[in-house]
C-alpha cells in the first residue's frame, strides 16, 4: 500500500514538473513577441507609443500572412444539429400510434441499434384473489411439495427493451415504407415485499426473448379502419427456475395491427407453440390455459388518457384464457416541445389464467396500480 502511494505521489509530481515547464515554455513564447498586441494595449498611458506598437503588430502580421501559402484543400463547415431530422423521428406526434412504434414510414424512422421500449417499464402493487402458495404441473416432475405461505398482495417490476437490428429488407424498392427485424426483451418479477417473516423473496420471475419481424401495410378496412402492419416472431419464455417449479414455452406467433385516425388502434396474434419431448415439457397444457391467440385494443380519448381492453383465447372447447382492462394516465412533460412524456399512472385489472407463467394453470382475479414508461 506504501509502495502505491510513493509511485502515486511520483506521479503527480512529475506532472507537476511537465506542467510547469510547458507554461515557462509558453510565457517565454509570450514574453519574446516584441509586437505582441496585449503588450501594446498595456501602453494606455502612452498613447503615441501604443499607437507605433500597433502599426509595428499590424505590419509583422501581413508579413506572416503573405508568408503562408493558401491552402488549397475546401473548406467544410461545421453543421451543428439542435433539432432530429425529420427522416429519423419516431417521437413526431403528425404519425400515428402504430407508426411510430413500429416505425413503419421513412417520417418515423429512428435507424437501427437504438433502445427502445416494448411493453411498459413498470413499478406497481398488486393485489389478488388467491396466491399460488403450491404450484403444480401435469408434467409428474414439476409439482411442489412444500406449501409457502405467501402473500396475496405484492410488488411487480416489470422490464422490457427492444432494439431493430436490421431494415429495408424486402422494402428496398419502397421510398416510403420501412420493414424491420427486432429483437426484444422482457422481464416480469413478483417480489413478496410484504412478508418479512420469508425473507421478502421474488416469488417468480418470468424471462422473455423475442425475435419480431414487421411488414408495413396501408390497406383500408370497414369503417375507417387501416391495416397497417403485419409480422412473426419467435418467442421463448421461461421463469428460470429448477424443478419442481420450472416452467417454459417456445412459440411462434402472427400478429397484425390495425387503427382507425389517431385515437383507436389493435393489434391481433395467433400462435402455435413448438413441440418439447414429453419428458422435457414443464407445462403440457400450457395453450389450453393461457391461449392460443389475443386480441389487444387501445383508445386514446385524449393526450393524457388510454384505456385498452386484451382478450386470450385457447381456441379450444374449455374456453380458458384471459382479460386485462387497464387505464393509463399521463404524468409529468417530457420537456421536449412536441415530446409528450413517458410517465404514466398505470391501472390493471386481470381475470383468468396466464398471469404469470407460475401461475399458468391457476385462475386468479389481480389489481395493479402503480407507474409505468411506456414508449409509442
């Protein structure tokens, strides 16, 4: 430690000495210009001799420039940007909701390698019918012996980012249109932090990445409506977790959206889930419970308000699945002119399966209500 601090302190005083011979070097560059022009501006008190001062600095100094010679190579100027082009903004309310968060037009293009937001980033209560203190699986291997005691109520983290890793794939033709390759991310954690006698512990935590392609479309449906994109991902979720509470799928999933101006829009997905040997399938009945498809609708009444309405169906006979109606309300500005915020007062209520995927196969009624960044 010694040895450390005498190399350190030798350090800086060999700084030290460096600094200091470059200013000598400096003040005895400044002291040697006879004709110096902050040496004439001294001589206030003589104003013939500050005048002869002058003219000799002036005379040296078109001595200097007819001694340099012109250089030839063009001059480029500095362009400073204050505000985004209009090409690359996918923050410009003139477009609409889908628009923008897919980035389906030249207008609302922001490039590739850029963070964005997927679902909502979140911080949020919630509160619930029942709490699955046992979890179980068809699957013999994934049944939980032990019984915790947890709680009903609960906090919920939830994380999600996405970036385009690539553009123009099969628009290259398209001066206007854009289609583009996602890879997103998402994170889903329950944390029991109101029960002290465990410790606090995060009762799951789902795990979500996903590959999504979108096409832009511009078709016109009944009543005002528009398709305006359509896609595929490949989506892989998993809590992590060893048995018995290990769960996990792998689907693909279709998806479309459609608005009507810049007040309503939904968006439609359709999956089939990829086949697991039958040893290594945590959770067989998986579609049965959560679904086989979803149905999600928004409608923006104002700039501050959005209410949205999401429907999961199995598509089968049991008729399981779920839905979530949900009010976002705008908090705070964003600071930017034409930028609305990111901050919302975020409410959920949820009935039905799927709620997280520990809870895949139990039918639970949840409140939620907290804040959320949501980015579109």
């Amino acid at each position: 430690m010694h040895s450390l601090v005498a190399l350190f302190t030798l350090f800086l005083i060999a700084i030290y000495a460096l600094t200091a011979s470059a200013n000598d070097q400096n003040v005895g560059q400044a002291t040697a210009t006879p004709n110096d022009w902050q040496a004439c501006r001294a001589l206030a008190s003589d104003a013939a001799a500050r005048l002869r001062c002058f003219d000799a600095w002036a005379a040296q100094q078109r001595a200097n420039d007819s001694a340099n010679k012109p250089s030839t190579e063009p001059v480029v100027p500095l362009v400073i940007t204050i505000t985004p082009p209009d090409l690359h903004n996918c923050k410009d309310t003139q477009y609409s909701e889908l628009s923008r968060y897919w980035e389906l037009e030249v207008g609302s293009d922001c490039g590739a390698f850029g963070i964005r937001g997927y679902r909502p980033i979140s911080l949020s209560w919630l509160g619930s019918d029942s709490v699955n203190t046992q979890p179980t699986s068809p699957a013999p291997l994934n049944n939980a012996i032990q019984l915790i005691p947890y709680r009903t109520d609960e906090l919920r983290v939830g994380l999600s980012v996405r970036t385009k890793i690539a553009q123009g794939l099969l628009t290259q033709a398209e001066p206007l249109r854009r289609d583009s390759l996602w890879f997103a991310y998402s994170q889903q954690s329950n944390w029991q932090l109101f029960s002290g006698d465990l410790s606090r512990p995060f009762r799951t935590t789902d795990h979500e990445p996903e590959l999504i392609y979108i096409y832009p479309l511009d078709a016109a449906l009944p009543w005002g409506w528009r398709l305006r994109y359509a896609g595929i991902s490949l989506n892989h979720q998993s809590n992590g977790q060893p048995l018995p509470y290990s769960r996990s799928w792998n689907r693909t999933i279709l998806m479309a959206g459609a608005e009507r101006g810049h007040d309503f829009y939904v968006q439609a997905k359709l999956w089939q889930r990829l086949p697991e040997p039958l040893g290594d399938d945590d959770n067989p009945d998986i579609s049965d419970r959560v679904g086989r498809g979803e149905l999600a609708g928004f409608w923006s009444i104002n700039a501050n308000n959005t209410w949205g309405l999401t429907l999961r169906h199995a598509l089968s006979a049991n008729a399981n699945g779920s839905v979530r109606l949900e009010w976002l309300r705008k908090l705070g500005d964003s600071g930017v002119p034409g930028n609305r915020s990111g901050l919302r007062f975020h409410t959920q209520l949820f009935s039905g399966y799927g709620d997280s995927l520990i809870d895949y196969n139990r039918r639970r009624m949840v409140l939620s209500l907290g804040l959320s960044l949501v980015d579109w």
